[in-house]
C-alpha cells in the first residue's frame, strides 16, 4: 500500500506485506503503548480487520484482530488488556471514516489464505530482552535465556525466602501465566516442562509458590510485567523441541485445563466491569476455538 494513516496515540504504515505500527510518547499515550515504541504486524498474522464508532465522542476505531497464536503479546495478555491498551486499535476523528473504511478493506484484501485459523507460531516479535520489573515480593528480571526472581525482605513469603531466589532458563520451562494486576490475584507464574513435555502442575497460591510473583498497588504494573510476559513466552516456544506441543496438522495444541482457566478469569474481569459482555462473549469464543 504504501500510506500511511495517523491517528490518536499512533500512526499505521502499510507495507506491501505488513503494517508498522508506531506509538506516540505523550502524557496521554498509554503507557504501554510508549514502552513497545513500534510493532511490525505482517498481514499474515491478522485474522480480521474492522471499523466503528469509538467510544470516545466523534471517533472510529480501525481495529485489526490478530489470529490466535500470532502475537505472543496477546497471547500472554490473554484477554486481560483494556479496550484503551489494545495495539491493535487506531482511533480516528469521524471526519476520517471514509479514509478508514478504505484501508480497512484494503487490508482485509491482504489477509493470509489461513486468516481463519490460528497460527502455528508466533508471527509478530515480542518486546526484546533484557527486561525487568519489580513485583510486591520480587525483582523479576529476563536476559533472553533465563528468569531469575530475587526475593524481596519486605513482601515475599517465608515459603519463598526458605527456598532462596530462583533462576529459571528458558529451556526448562513449558509456559508462563499473566495475571493481570488491576485486579485482585495478579501475578506472573512460570511452569517448568515435565517428562511428558507437559506443564507440570503447581497447587500452591502465588504467594506461596517459588516460581510465582505476585503483583500489588504499584507492582507488577501491566506496562512493566506484560512485555516480560511475552518475551519469555517467545524464548519458551522458540526452545521447545521439534515437533513437541503441536497437532498433526501443525496448530498448536492447546492445554484445556488451561483454557478453562483464563474463561474463568475472563469472567472475573467481566464481572469486575474491566469488559464489555461483547467483549467478553467474543474473547470466550477465541479461546474456545484453540483447543
């Protein structure tokens, strides 16, 4: 395409292939929008693109949904972003409708002959390591290889001091869970990879658990522990062995345990009021269609 349509908070480059994504630094800018700075989404990774009203007064909203399994920011975040924290969302003035209507089916021309089915790996980059946030109870940090938490005296557990600060390479591990922190129980919890290649499973609380941190009020903030999130996810499906985690017809396969685990925390966060019922209804129906 070769156009480019700026919009409120970022501004979308069209490329024969992809759309970079650029987010402006602004005090009104969500923050974590200024902490990925750009994205490069190819067009392969989209599943659908839309345009309507926005929720703001005198605004549409340009909005690109990324196939399941194509963006490991996404995935990590697993439904959990809100609306106004969505890098997916260009909002436009009303006065550009017709423009965005216009890149909204160009875009839909553009999309991959597997649009309708989730990717088999991850098609859009993560945040680049190092990385590290500061959690209620630890220092989490990521070099690209290896979590490593360092507890802290005044918020971590006995549970946790008795087992002494961990460290958590890459290859070890199966997945890791986001909890987001603007709710009650946020935390990041990593699973390390059993014999069966499977997560092992871990009964503890957060609090309680050794390869968990748990978030607080200034903790863990979403801007600050989401990128981890994805990072490590990255790093954990570009270590896992060939052929392991995957279905005959190469998709991904999906844990249903797992998958009835965040329906249930996209009911906590529907019930908090953190999304709308359509939101809500067509992110249920996204995780459904993984397993």
């Amino acid at each position: 395409m070769g156009d480019v349509l700026a919009g409120i908070h970022s501004t979308w480059e069209f490329d024969t292939d992809s759309v970079l994504i650029r987010f402006e630094r602004g005090i009104r800018t969500p923050k974590l929008f200024q902490v990925l700075g750009e994205r490069r989404i190819p067009f392969e990774a989209l599943s659908t693109v839309d345009l309507a009203p926005g929720t703001r007064k005198g605004t549409v909203v340009l909005h690109a949904v990324p196939r399941p399994g194509a963006d490991p920011l996404l995935e990590a975040a697993a439904g959990q972003l809100r609306q106004a924290a969505d890098p997916y969302r260009l909002v436009l003035p009303a006065e550009r409708e017709t423009l965005g209507d216009y890149y909204a089916t160009e875009l839909r021309a553009a999309l991959g002959p597997h649009a309708d089915e989730p990717a088999d790996q991850y098609l859009v980059a993560a945040p680049p390591a190092p990385l590290q946030f500061k959690a209620y109870d630890a220092k989490v940090s990521f070099d690209g290889k290896v979590v490593s938490f360092r507890w802290f005296w005044t918020g971590a557990s006995s549970a946790k001091w008795k087992a002494g600060d961990q460290s958590f390479p890459v290859s070890e591990l199966a997945e890791v869970d986001w909890r987001s922190p603007e709710i009650a129980g946020g935390h990041l919890r990593l699973r390390r990879r059993g014999p069966d290649g499977q997560p092992e499973p871990r009964n503890e609380a957060a609090d309680q658990d050794p390869a968990a941190v748990v978030f607080g009020l200034g903790y863990g903030l979403v801007h600050e522990s989401l990128p981890l999130a994805a990072a490590v996810s990255e790093a954990i499906r570009a270590a896992e062995p060939a052929g392991e985690g995957h279905l005959d017809n190469g998709h991904r396969r999906a844990d249903p345990g797992d998958i009835a685990n965040r329906i249930r925390h996209l009911g906590e966060l529907h019930s908090a009021g953190l999304l709308t019922d359509e939101e809500f209804t067509a992110k249920k129906t996204q995780l459904l269609a993984e397993l």
